[in-house]
C-alpha cells in the first residue's frame, strides 16, 4: 500500500438520503470498453454532504444504480477517482467543491460531487458479493443482506461514540456539582454541595447510569457484529445451501445489528441531545459558557443525530422488524434472542415490584411485548379499513414509533442486567453497579409511566413503591457518584472543561481562561472606543 490516495464515501444525494433505492446517480456499463459510465441525470442527483470531500479527498466511494444489459439491479458501489494526484484539479467530467457552513463541525469539508458520463474501469466496482462479467452478465451475491455490513459498522460506532458523548458530559456536571455551593439547605448551617441536594441527583444520576448503560450495549453490539464479521471472512456463507441453519442464523444477526442499531442510533441520539442539555441545565450559567466545554459535545450529538438516515425513518425500519418478529412468534417460528418475548404473554398479569433486578428484565419484556401486540393489532384494523398496507403503515406510524423506543430499552436493560450477572467484579462494585442499573430503568418507567401503565404490566400502587426505591437508589449512591465519572477516564486534555476539571479548580481555570483571554489582555481596539465615545455622546 502506497497511502498515496483520500478516500470518502459518497451516497447520499440532494434529493435522497435514506431512501438508498431512490437514489439517482447511475453507473452503466459498456461491454465494449470493459467501463462503467457515471452520470448525475439531475440537479437532484448531485452527491451532498460526503466528509473530506469538498477540499480534500482524491477519490470517492460512489454509491450509484448499477445498470446493464439494460436493466437496473439496484445500487451498488464503485471506486471513482475525483481530482488529479499531482495537481489535486478535479477530472474531466467532476464538478466537486464544499456545501458551505454547518451548525457545527466546520473543521469537516463536507461537499458536493456531480458527473458529466465519467468512465471508470470495470474493476473500479467492489465486487466482493454481487459481480458483473466482462460482458456484462450480472452474477448476484449469495445474500442481500451482506451489503448492510458497513452500515452496521458505522453505526455500532456511533452508539459507542454517544456513550463517550454522555460520559462526558455527566463527568463535567457531576464534579461541578460537586464542588459548587449553594444555598442554604437548613438556616445558619454552611452551603452544602449542589451534589447534596435531591433535586439535582434526580437530574444526574440517572444520566451516569444511562451512560453505563448505553456502553455496555455498545460493547455488546460490538462483540456481535466482530463475530458475523469474523464467521463471513471465514467464508461460512460461501457454497452453502440456503437452507443451511448456520447461513440462516449469520444474516438474521446481521439484520438484527442492522435494525437494533437502526433504532439505537436514533433513539438514543435524540435522548442524549436532551440529556445533555439537563448536564448544561445542572452547571447554572457558567455552563453556558463556551469553555464549560458543553458546546463542543452539543455540536457533536447535534450532527450524530443528523447523519446515518433520517430520524424517524430509521425508527420505523426497527418497527417493520419488530411487527415481523411478533408475527413469528405467534406462529411459534424461531426468532432472534432479543425478541423471543414477543408474543407470549398478552394476558393481564401485573408485575409485583420487589426490589428484585430480574424482575425489572421481566417487567420491560413483558411491557414492550403487549405494546407490541397492541400495535399489531392496531396495524392490522388500520390494513382492513384502509384496504391497503402501505397506508395503514403510515396511520399508525406513532405507535409503531414507540414500539421502537420501547424495543431498543428494553434491551438495554436486559443486557445491563447480563453484565452484571457475568462481571467479574468485585462484591462492593456489582453492588454500586447494581444500584445504577436499577435507578435506570426505574427512572426510564417513572419517566413513561403512562404507557405501562396502559400496557397492565404496572399498577398506581407500583409507582408509588418505585418512588420510594428511586430515593434510595440516590442516597445510596450518592457517595460512589463523582468516582463512577472518574472511571470514565477522560483525561482534562480530552474533556476540554473548566468545569469539569480534575483537580476540582474550576473557579481557578474559569478565570485564569477569562483573565488571559486577548480581550482583556490588549485592552479595547480604538475603533470600538470610538463607538463607545459616540454612544456616550449621543443623545438618544
């Protein structure tokens, strides 16, 4: 390898994004040349948004419709060189540049790529699965759901990289919190920590256990998608029949890392936008200040909530796997793991809480199958009066949504519970962990309590007992929570907060950053001490 080339990934186009199949930029194949032909039909077919393509990359991973023989079979991918390697000019037929400022991660030259009937080799096209012959004879891939394998990919990473997100987050709050005072909680005593006070543990301390929570199911997706990476290198989906059970379980794996993180992507994304703004809330005004470090992650989350598909789209492709899965179930057909609740319990039994942790794996299994159930079951009357499935879909896109969301916590809590079975921790940590696992998802049932409540797995009298135990939980925790944040282990230098510092000098930081700032230090330009002598002068 010569490391001599740039690459980026261009698929997304101005007029689609998360509808791969609307795509329009089209690669068709000459047999007399051995060449593919790329071409942008329309203004809507420009390529928009690649990173690293608008200044710097040298060729794209093209995402286009692969046409030959005169058929169409769909988009596939193509390696196209973009700009000159020795004067990095853009090619005959490539009209390339930026798409102009974003609300964020401007470091980034995201840009925007048409062509004008470029050709490129025939082995310009990744033919690892699907292929097409020197005379253009299409040879299609043993399975569709390979080509997911990026996605899956980048998606994984973007649920670890939310975590981080959220770690980070909560680790600025809870050691400001830690080392603000406040207050008078009882009249002539000192000013207790910030930290001390209820009412701001109920806003931290199930953020730090939600972002437990959101690694450890990351760690888990990461594991999965290494072992179907892994079984596909070792070719155990080559020359199999394709009624082979070991065939069957590597791509149901793949889709269900594809549709979890579908969803997880999503949901979480959007949850941590919000529960970063309660991190910023929990700090007072100095959070609000640029050097709290609060705006350089908002800008992160903000463009991780963005990228990767559209937002509810996403959540509806988890909810079209859900209704598929329940339907299985019904049927008593094999499902994925992670699923194999659906269906089996749609009766009124009501969860009886103990202060039991597998009794909080049972209740959100049995929470998310009956809203399930109901949505499939609202699904269907929606198809008889409507007459048409496409259209009932789209009438009960709001319950479908929150099958979804309800799908993708209760996994997490069903695999923080694993971990917490199968760490090898000491008895004094499982305990803490405990505690945050369990503050979690009673914190997730108080906060969407009306929903299981509808569901009849939970009564009036449990969210009273529930209550109780989410008190608790705070005190019992308050005493781990700055050292929970401590084992994030972001360094200061990565952290980048005056308030969230290390050493607990944030009022120290906070102004030796404001003191030597250029402002201060060279005094006011004579320009703006001319406006400020025009408006004291003025009569206004």
């Amino acid at each position: 390898m010569d490391l001599k080339i740039i690459g980026c990934y261009a698929q997304t186009e101005l007029g689609h994004g998360t509808f791969i199949r609307g795509l329009e930029t089209t690669a068709t194949y000459d047999p007399d040349t051995e060449e593919f032909v790329l071409h942008s039909p329309t203004l809507t077919s420009t390529k928009w948004w690649p990173g690293s393509l608008g200044r710097t990359c040298t060729h794209a991973m093209v995402v286009a419709k692969l046409i030959t023989s005169g058929k169409c079979y769909g988009v596939h991918s193509f390696i196209v060189p973009v700009r000159d390697l020795n004067n990095h000019k853009p090619l005959p037929g490539i009209t390339v540049g930026e798409i102009g400022p974003k609300l964020a991660g401007n470091c980034l030259d995201n840009g925007y790529l048409r062509f004008d009937h470029v050709r490129i080799p025939r082995n310009n096209m990744m033919m690892k699965h699907a292929k097409v012959s020197s005379d253009g004879t299409y040879i299609r891939p043993k399975s569709d759901k390979l080509g997911y394998g990026t996605m899956v990919f980048v998606r994984v990473i973007i649920l670890q990289q939310a975590a981080m997100s959220l770690a980070a987050a909560t680790t600025i709050a809870v050691r400001y919190s830690a080392i603000r005072h406040q207050s008078e909680m009882v009249e002539g005593e000192p000013e207790p920590q910030i930290l001390d006070y209820e009412a701001q543990q109920c806003k931290l301390f199930p953020l730090v256990s939600a972002t437990l929570g959101i690694f450890f199911a990351g760690l888990k997706m990461w594991d999965i998608y290494i072992d179907v990476y892994t079984r596909m290198q070792e070719g155990e989906l080559g020359g199999m029949p394709e009624v082979n059970s070991e065939k069957h379980m590597v791509l149901n794996m793949i889709l269900f890392i594809y549709n979890f993180t579908c969803e997880s992507c999503m949901h979480f994304r959007l949850v941590l936008k919000l529960w970063l703004q309660v991190c910023r809330l929990a700090c007072g005004g100095h959070g609000y200040m640029k050097s709290s470090g609060f705006a350089r992650i908002y800008g992160l989350l903000t463009a991780a909530c963005t990228y990767e598909g559209e937002n509810t789209v996403l959540l509806l492709q988890t909810a079209r796997y859900l209704m598929k899965a329940y339907q299985e179930a019904k049927c008593g057909r094999p499902v994925q793991s992670s699923v194999s609740y659906l269906g089996l319990s749609e009766g009124e039994n009501t969860y009886v809480y103990g202060h039991s942790l597998s009794d909080l794996v049972f209740l959100y299994q049995q929470a998310t199958s009956s809203i399930v159930a109901t949505t499939a079951k609202r699904l269907k009357l929606a198809t008889m009066k409507r007459g048409c499935a496409a259209l009932a879909w789209n009438d009960t896109a709001f319950h479908l949504i929150k099958c979804a969301k309800f799908y993708s916590q209760c996994f997490l809590v069903c695999n923080y519970y694993n971990i917490l079975k199968t760490a090898e921790v000491s008895d004094a940590l499982r305990l803490v962990l405990s505690d945050a696992y369990e503050l979690y998802a009673l914190y997730w049932i108080r906060e969407n309590s009306g929903d299981f409540l509808r569901s009849k797995k939970v009564t009036p009298d449990n969210l009273d007992d529930i209550d109780t135990r989410i008190e608790d939980l705070l005190v019992s925790l308050r005493p781990n929570i700055v050292t929970i944040v401590d084992a994030f282990d972001i360094r200061d230098e990565c952290l980048n907060s005056v308030l969230g510092c290390s050493d607990g000098r944030a009022y120290e930081r906070l102004c030796d950053r404001v003191f030597r700032a250029p402002t201060n230090i060279r005094g006011m330009k004579r320009e703006d001490l001319e406006v400020v002598k025009e408006i004291r002068q003025s009569k206004l």
